[in-house]
C-alpha cells in the first residue's frame, strides 16, 4: 500500500499564499490557507494509505486530523524538501501539497502495479502530485520550482519510468483561483471561508 505525503506550511499571516494579499489581509490569506490544509488532510485521512505523513514548515496545529506522522521539512530549496520527503519512505509514496482543496480520495487512491509513477499536473505549470513505486530523492533535485516549466522539467526527470498522468488540478495562489477551487468543491471549508470573506465585503 501507498505512503500518501502532504508537504505544507503552518497557516501563519504574512507566511503563506502571499499571492492572496490584495484583496485579501495576511490574516484572512492564512484562514484561506488553513481551510485548504484542513480539506487536504481530511481527504488523505479517507484515502486508503500504508502511512500517512505531514511534511510541515512550523507546528501542527487544531487542524491536523489523528492517523498523522508530523515530519519537519529539512532545510534548502522546495526541491531539496520534496526530495527528503520522498528520502523517508522505504516503499511506494505519492506526494501532493496544501494547494488543492478540490482534491478527492478516488484521485489520490493509485495502484503501481503496472507502472513505476504518478504525474498529476497543476494548470499554472507546475504539478500537484507526484508518486513514486521507488522513491529516489534524485528525481526532484535540481528541479527548477516555482516557475511556469516546474511542471514540465519533473516530468523530464520521469523519462524512462512508466508514467501515469494523473487529471491537471489548479492550485490556489490567486484570488482568481480561490474562486474556481471554491466551485469546483463546494462543499470544503475551503469553500465555506471563502464565502464568509466574500461575504465581508469581497
């Protein structure tokens, strides 16, 4: 069975989804971005999982569900994060972050039987999941991150695996996306935060 990983930040204002602010405070940003964490963690605590891991920047908080083992993210660029957190698994591992909400237990439940990984790309051009049947922290060092081509340049390092593509997904880094995420999983606290904010005058 699969090893599901969640690499995330703690939902701390002024430290997650800066691209938020405008039109949102530091402070409602962060709410948005614990609401997305909550639903994250609540769908990978559904999924059929051999272990369940948080790789976390800063502390667990009230919206971490039981069933977790709490992992702090080493230091060093997100590839070097992603790298150690797949080092930390000694069998299959699929991997994902805090940015996508709508995601579904039926999306993150995968079968390696007949292939060695799971490429999940996200619509900005980067990618929301990427498993591995043997983890090899090699494949993600020295990908460039946070660019429109992240995508694209780890799905080069799977060349010669057998790849799943998995559905593209948006993440949330914008206002614009908070609005599409939000319909597209309605029934969230993703969902239900954005509404209240909106309804504050948004």
């Amino acid at each position: 069975m699969t090893t599901l990983l969640v690499i995330a930040k703690e939902p701390r204002p002024g430290r997650v989804k800066t691209r938020l602010t405008p039109p949102f405070t530091p402070e409602e940003a962060a709410a948005l971005a614990e609401a997305s964490l909550a639903d994250t963690l609540d769908v990978v605590a559904r999924t059929p999982a051999r272990r369940r891991v948080l790789v976390l920047e800063g502390a667990p908080g009230p919206w971490l569900p039981p069933g977790f083992d709490v992992v702090r993210q080493c230091a060093g660029g997100l590839d070097e994060r992603l790298a150690a957190a797949f080092a930390g698994c000694d069998g299959p591992a699929l991997l994902i972050g805090m940015d996508t909400p709508q995601v579904t237990p039926e999306l993150l439940t995968v079968d390696f039987a007949d292939c060695e990984a799971y490429f999940g790309p996200a619509e900005d051009g980067g990618f929301w999941a990427l498993g591995l049947a043997h983890p090899d922290p090699s494949l993600l060092r020295g990908v460039p991150m946070s660019t429109p081509r992240t995508g694209a340049a780890q799905r080069a390092r799977l060349t010669g695996l057998r790849v799943r593509q998995l559905p593209p997904l948006r993440d949330v880094d914008t206002a614009h996306d908070a609005k599409l995420v939000a319909k597209a999983a309605p029934g969230g606290r993703f969902a239900a935060e954005l509404e209240r904010l909106s309804g504050a005058g948004r």
